[in-house]
C-alpha cells in the first residue's frame, strides 16, 4: 500500500522519511532550523534525549547510521495521519548493522511542523530490541 499525502506537512513528512532512507545527511539539514528538535523517546541506548538544530545531523543521525551498511536502515511509512501543523506517522524500519545483523524494528512518529520545517520530531521504537541487537 501506498502511503498517500493529503496535505503540504504531510508531504514534507513523507519526504523526510525517502530523504532518511537515502542515507543523505547533508540533504536532511534542509528539513531543520536552528532551534529543532528530535527527541527519540527512550532510555539507556545510544541516541537518547534531545538533539537540537544541526546536531540532530552531526551528533545524532551521523553515529547512529554508521552502525549500519551504507543505505541502511530504509523507513516504511504505513500510516500517515495530521491534524494542522501535527503529523503522526507509523512505520517499520529494516536494514542491516555493520556486523550484518538484520534491523527489524516498528515506530511511531510525532512531528511538528512550521513554515515548512521540523520544529519538533517524537520517535518512538522498541528499545529494548535495539539495546538487545547492538549490546546496550
């Protein structure tokens, strides 16, 4: 299935994720201003807490993708959903790590939107199997 926009934050929501999926950091700054935030809900693994403006990219996006094989892991958006500048998003994430593990893992997603940017991202996975796949 398909997932469809039916609005402009919905679309640059989808967009993100093919842009995340590509693997291409520098494309992703755009989606960001200075004060953004992305604030992966969880505790005890590596990424936890809030990363804002461009450390999103550099200090967050960058490490975490390198425990993966260039190009991994790919999103799959399996619902879209928004309520004005609010987008939530479900979807699944596969891949393979460095050490050739496969990445299975299902996510929930909360953005906030304005003038076209990513004021603030939820994230939303299951810890304890990413702890358990890269020793956490």
């Amino acid at each position: 299935m398909t997932i469809k926009a039916k609005n402009a934050n919905e679309q640059l929501v989808l967009d993100f994720f093919e842009t995340l999926s590509a693997g291409d950091l520098d494309a992703l700054r755009g989606y960001f201003h200075d004060q953004s935030v992305w604030h992966p809900k969880v505790r005890g693994i590596a990424g936890a807490g809030e990363h804002v403006g461009m450390d999103i990219i550099d200090l967050f996006l960058a490490p975490v993708r390198g425990l993966f094989e260039a190009g991994d892991p790919k999103v799959t958006v399996t619902n879209l959903f928004s309520d004005g500048d609010t987008v939530g998003v479900e979807s699944y994430s596969t891949g393979k790590t460095m050490d050739g593990k496969l990445y299975e893992n299902d996510y929930a997603w909360v953005f906030r939107i304005s003038n076209g940017k990513i004021d603030r991202l939820h994230e939303y996975m299951d810890s304890q199997h990413t702890a358990q796949l890269f020793g956490m």
